[in-house]
C-alpha cells in the first residue's frame, strides 16, 4: 500500500484493488436481501417490484448521492471514515464526541455480523446442489460447522497479514460483479416489463398499501449495508476510483435485484418456501462455481470487516477512545495492521452468532440496526463538515439533511422492530460504548488534574544535579515522554520524579512530546534546547493513522543532532566508562493509580475506577509508545483528585 | 471575542517577563499579590489554561517533592480572573471572560 494517499489514479489496477477492497459487504447483499423481503409472505406484483423499487432508490439516495457524492468530499488528507471526519469537525462543538462514539461504535458491531451472515449465505446455496439437499440445509450441524470452519480459519491467518492472497481480491470480486450482471440480465432479457420496478411508485405503494409494508424497510436496508466502507476504505484507493468502480458495482447489483424479481414474479410460485431468489436464477451447472464464487465474495466481504475493525480501533486509540492495545504490522505493506484482541473479540463474536442464530434467514432480522446509527451520526458529523469546512448554503445543507433525516429514521424504526432479536447484540454495543465513553471521559478528568510548571524555575536546579558528582549517575541521557507541548512547561510530576528521594542525576535531561495531529500520516520533530547540551526538549509531531515508535524516532532524532554537531553525547570518564563508554540512554515512565486517600463524586468515581481498570487490561505505557523495556524505568506515582477533607482520628488520653 | 484563548494571552506576557510578582483580582473581589507557580489544561485537546496554580507573596513556596501533597500554591480558575497586574511594566491585562 503505497504512501501517497492523494493522488489515486485511475488505472485498471487502482479499479481492481477498489473492488477488491471496497465493495465486499454491499456487493454480497444479493445473497439475501430479496430472500428477507419476501420471507414467508405471498408473492405478489406489489411485494416484488415495491421490494426492488426501495432497493434501488435506497442504493440511489443513501449509496449514490450521501456516500459516493457527498461524504468521499470530506476526506481528511485523503483518509476517510467517521474518526477521520470527526477530526475534521470536533472543533466546532465539543458534543459532536458523541455521535463519533456512537457511529464508531455500531460499525464495529457490525462487524461480528457481517462475516458470519455473508458466509451462511453463500454456504446454505450448496443445499441447492444436486444430492446435498438435505445436507447442507440452513441450520443444519454441517451447515453451521463449515461457516465456523472458514470464518476460524479466516480469524486465524489475520497475523500474517493479506498483502499475499490480497492481490486476489480485486480479480474475484470482478468476477463475482460480473456474474450477478449475466445472472440478472439473464432473467430482464426473457423478462423485460421488471425494469418499470425502477418507477418509485412501485415503492410509495409498497410501503403505503401493502400490510405492514413500512417495516419491510428492516430488510431493504439490507441492500446498503457496507456504504459506509465506501467512505473508511477512502484512503486506501481515492475518491476517483471509488466513483468509477460504483458504476460498474451498482449495475450489475441493481440488473441482478431485477434478475431475481423476474424469477420471482414468473417461477417463484406462490410462496418462496424456503428457496433463494439469487441461487435459483443460476443455472443447475453453474451451481457449484457460482456458490464458490460467492462463499470467496463473502470471505472478501468478512475480510474487509476486519480490516476495517483493526482500522477503526487504532484510529480511536490515537483519538483518546480506546484504551491502548497492542498493534502488530503483519508485512511491510503500510497500512496493515492486525490487533490479536480485536482479532479475538471479532472471532468469538461472530462464533457466537453463528451458533445462536444458526441460519442466515434469522441473522438477517438482527442484521442492519447499528449500521442505521453508524449512517444517522454520518450524517450528522457531516453536516457540520458541509457547514463549516465547505461552508455550504444553509438552506441546501438543510434540505439534505430532512432528506436523509427521514430516509434514516426511516430505516432506523423499521429496524427497532427487530429489537427482540438482537438484545445480546445489545449488551455487546453497549460495552464497546462504555468502553470508549469512560476512557475518553476519564482522560479528561485525568488531564485536568496534570499541573504543569515552567522548566525555566528548575534549570539552575537541573544544572546543580547535573554536575553534582556526590549523587550517583542515574544515567547519560535521561529521558521523560511529557504531554506538555509549550516550549517552557513540563508536568509538575516529572521535577518530583527527577529531585524527590533519591535525585536522579543526568548529563542530558531530555523532555520528549509526542504530538499526536489531525492528519493521518505526519512525521516530524521540533527541537528546543533550554540549557546547551543540558536540558532539551523536543516535540515529534505524529499522524494518527501512524503506530508511534518513539524510541526509534528519538535515536534517529539524536543521531541526527550528533551528525550537525548540534550535541555532544556527553560520555563522562567516570567509573562506569572503564567498563563501557557507550553513552546510556534511558527513559523514564510516570504510571499513575488512584490513590486510597480519595473521596470522589460517584460519577467521577466510577469513572475514574473504571479507567484505570481498562488501563490494567490494555497495554503499558512503555509498550503503547514503543519503549524497549531494558531502556525504561518505569515509576508508580499514587494520584490524589479529591483528597479526604476530614479525618476522624484522636489521640487516646494517657492515664 | 468568543474565540480568543485570553489564557494564552496571559501566559505569553507572563512568561515573558523578568519580575514574575502580579496582582490578581477576581470576581469575588479578593485581590492577591503573588505568582504562577503552575498551570493546568482544560484537557489535553484543548490547549486552554482552566487553572492556575498561584502562590501568594510573603507565603514560602513548598515543593511537594515527595508527593506529600503539602502545598502553599492556591489553584486559581481562569474563568474567575478579572484583571491582573504586572508590576514590572505598570501594565494591566483585564479579562471579560465569558
């Protein structure tokens, strides 16, 4: 994956990898979405063409025109995806930390139901085959045992990245796109009067005059599922290949919607009875090559997720939503990234599924209802972009906004219907939302109580200690990682660490910021020397999309200086440089727990506990940072918020 | 108006200069002689000073080395600063927070 994000050309190979990337989660909806309108309901002229007609108008207004037209706009130095776009936007209001959380949230929920429904899908077309009827049947112990076979298998290669088998995706997803294009054609050709299902009437009569027909919304939703990797994947493959692939994508799944109601309206009988519209326009040779090019669609499709998960979850770390975890980079290839915990959470979440659902028919009821949230705080994350960064007319941001205001809720109410049978979805949702919501709300009141002072008051100090030689050297260059970013400031808790107890005395006291930009791929460092070769201060500016090694970056950084000659390494003869005169680095790590002699607010209370509950549980400072452990002193410093103002102790009288 | 980050203007004169002594005067009134010790961040993203830490003249400034958490420094809200004078040029920095 190459480093320059902003200019994708258009090539056959940049068209290739976009489908590859992008469209695996909307491009294998076919597999069910029509199944899930019908359902057991008779088949009429109303249900199928009003079923279609929402298809296409919903792939039209909420596809086409909010993500293709309007939201790859607001790209954030080419990356796309709500964090990104929250960075863009967070300035304007403090609130808008909300629905960020929130639509971060129900995406990666999503991605515990995507892999498992898309894989059943494909696999439940093998009870299609000829003499695997009654073995492959939905819900069967094979069924069920095969998805887990290949999803586990799927979770397990996560570690070795994809850069390999990734070359395959583009080619296997054109072939799919190509073959739901004959399929449908196939069908409109010997059945032509379909296409006036296109007419919206179809679907205004649907959803007003068919029995219940507002809540078949639930499962038309189903069509768009996966527009929001249209905007995450941005960065991956730009704007103008995203455009151009759409076309291409959006005829062959529209010609195959309308393949499938031909075959409805003319083969399907009266009712589906448990038949598939997508498999039974194949015909009876094609079968097994096309349920394998599907199962390989839907493996890409899971696969996207996941990549997409580890995306999201490392971009809301870098943001302050997630406590930090270990990132791995499988390959060279920049951009990969595999998280072992998220790998884990995903893979038992889906299993889970699979297991309770047992069949794509009742994971589709579950199916859709985060996507509807992740869409509706699009939207509105969008509209403060449209207003403030585009600086749009008013009035033309309003109107769009009733628009998809009324096709969301829409959506999302349709969808709530569903609610019953997904409440253990629920509880999951709500914990990657508390999750975020306590490490980002802790971290502020963390921060508040950080008191800085100015490193100017404690140079003379710092020089005394330096060249105090009746205080053991602690080392040649020690270092503190400091969230100060001004010039002269550093924490009050690094002057205690430095004099308090046992002073640790130092040739060179270096004070290291890591500035964390809203740009995604920043690479910089500042430096400021506050005393000549004593105390240094430097800031390294890193984008968010970046894994920070900051020890690596700090050595290439004094490398550099000692290459000007703008520092001397400072080795002192002393006892030590008989035995090795290499100068020593080593840093220094404040790790902070709540201290016993607090008395909080129970909201605060909870908290803060909390927090650093999740701080046990996540990974340590000297790792987040990338400190080699030999190079890191790490202190304990107990913190006091709200100190106990009252104590109740007597001295017992002598007699 | 809304927008200025008065906490930066004060820091910037402040650190700017020789005689660190000023007089502050709060809402409430009360006025103290003194100086900034230390300052802390509404929160990390955003770079206002929503308090400093003062230590008021004739008091001994304690360094609370060892965590004891003793200290003579009073922490000051930003919010509550009315004007603050600077003896070493005579100037005065008046604030009409929001």
């Amino acid at each position: 994956m190459d480093n320059n994000h902003f200019s994708k050309k258009v090539t056959a190979a940049s068209l290739l990898i976009a489908l590859g990337i992008i469209y695996g989660d909307i491009g294998t909806s076919p597999l069910y979405v029509l199944k899930a309108i019908i359902g057991d309901r008779p088949i009429s002229e109303v249900l199928v063409y009003g079923g279609v007609s929402c298809i296409f108008w919903t792939l039209a207004i909420q596809t086409t025109v909010k993500y293709i037209w309007l939201t790859l706009q607001a790209d954030n130095q080419g990356e796309g995806g709500i964090f990104s776009l929250y960075a863009i936007v967070k300035r304007y209001s403090k609130k808008l930390v909300i629905p960020a959380i929130l639509g971060a949230t129900t995406l990666l929920a999503d991605g515990i139901i995507t892999p498992p429904i898309s894989v059943a899908s494909a696999i439940e077309g093998l009870a299609n085959v000829n003499g695997l009827e009654n073995i492959f049947t939905p819900g069967a112990n094979l069924t069920i045992g095969l998805v887990i076979l290949i999803l586990s298998t799927l979770f397990f290669f996560q570690r070795f990245g994809t850069h390999n088998v990734g070359r395959a995706f583009g080619p296997v997803m054109a072939i799919w796109f190509l073959t739901l294009f004959i399929l449908g054609i196939n069908q409109i050709y010997h059945f032509p009067l379909v296409i006036k299902a296109l007419n919206p009437y179809y679907a205004y009569q649907m959803l007003v005059s068919y029995p219940k027909g507002f809540w078949l919304l639930g499962a038309v939703f189903l069509c768009t599922t996966g527009a929001e990797a249209l905007y995450s994947d941005l960065g991956h493959c730009g704007k103008q290949n995203i455009r151009t692939t759409w076309i291409f994508v959006k005829i062959a799944l529209v010609a195959n919607y309308l393949g499938q109601s031909a075959w409805l309206l003319h083969n399907g009988g009266e009712f589906l009875q448990g038949k598939n519209p997508f498999y039974e326009i194949m015909p009876d040779w094609f079968l097994i090559p096309g349920i394998l090019i599907a199962t390989l669609a839907t493996i890409i499709a899971s696969q996207a997720l996941i990549s997409g998960s580890y995306t999201l979850i490392s971009e809301a770390m870098n943001l302050n939503f997630w406590p930090r975890v270990a990132v791995r980079q499988p390959s060279e290839s920049k951009g990969q990234m595999y998280i072992p915990s998220v790998n884990t959470l995903l893979w038992i979440g889906c299993i889970l599924m699979i297991l309770y659902f047992k069949s794509s028919e009742h994971m589709e009821a579950a199916y859709g209802f985060s996507i509807t949230i992740t869409m509706m705080m699009t939207t509105i994350l969008l509209s403060y972009f449209l207003l403030y960064v585009k600086k749009w007319n008013k009035i033309v941001i309003l109107c769009l906004l009733c628009l998809f205001a009324i096709v969301e809720t829409s959506f999302f109410i349709a969808n709530v219907a569903k609610i019953k049978e997904r409440w253990m979805f629920l509880f999951f949702e709500l914990g990657i939302f508390m999750v975020m919501y306590i490490w980002f709300n802790a971290r502020k009141i963390n921060n508040k109580m950080v008191k800085f002072v100015e490193l100017g008051k404690y140079s003379s100090l710092l020089t005394e200690l330096s060249q105090d030689d009746n205080i053991p050297k602690f080392s040649t260059h020690l270092i503190y990682l400091t969230k100060a970013n001004k010039r002269h400031e550093i924490e009050d808790k690094i002057t205690k660490s430095i004099f308090s107890k046992k002073p640790k005395r130092a040739d060179v006291y270096w004070f290291l910021h890591i500035e964390r930009t809203n740009e995604p791929y920043t690479l910089t460092y500042d430096i400021s020397e506050l005393i000549d070769d004593k105390v240094i201060k430097v800031t390294i500016n890193i984008g968010f999309r970046i894994y920070p090694r900051t020890e690596l970056y700090f050595k290439k950084i004094v490398q550099d200086l000692v290459a000007n000659k703008e520092l001397n390494l400072h080795i002192r003869p002393d006892g030590s440089s008989k035995y090795n005169n290499q100068a020593d680095f080593k840093f220094v790590v404040i790790e902070k727990f709540l201290s016993v002699e607090n008395e909080f607010a129970i909201r605060e209370g909870l908290l803060l506990n909390a927090y650093f509950w999740l701080k046990k549980m996540g990974q340590s400072d000297e790792a987040a940072f990338g400190l080699d452990k030999s190079d890191v002193a790490v202190e304990h410093v107990p913190l006091v918020y709200q100190p106990i103002t009252h104590i109740d102790l007597k001295r017992n009288e002598k007699h | 108006m809304k927008n200025i980050d008065t906490s930066a203007i004060l820091y910037e004169k402040y650190f700017s200069l020789t005689n660190r002594e000023i007089k502050i005067t709060l809402k409430s009134g009360k006025i103290i002689d003194g100086e900034i010790v230390g300052f802390t961040y509404k929160d990390t993203s955003n770079k206002q000073i929503a308090f400093w830490h003062f230590q008021p003249m004739h008091s001994n400034y304690f360094i609370d080395f060892d965590n004891s958490r003793q200290t003579t420094d009073i922490i000051i809200p930003h919010k509550e600063i009315v004007s603050v004078y600077f003896y070493e040029d005579n100037s005065i920095c008046y604030f009409t927070n929001e």
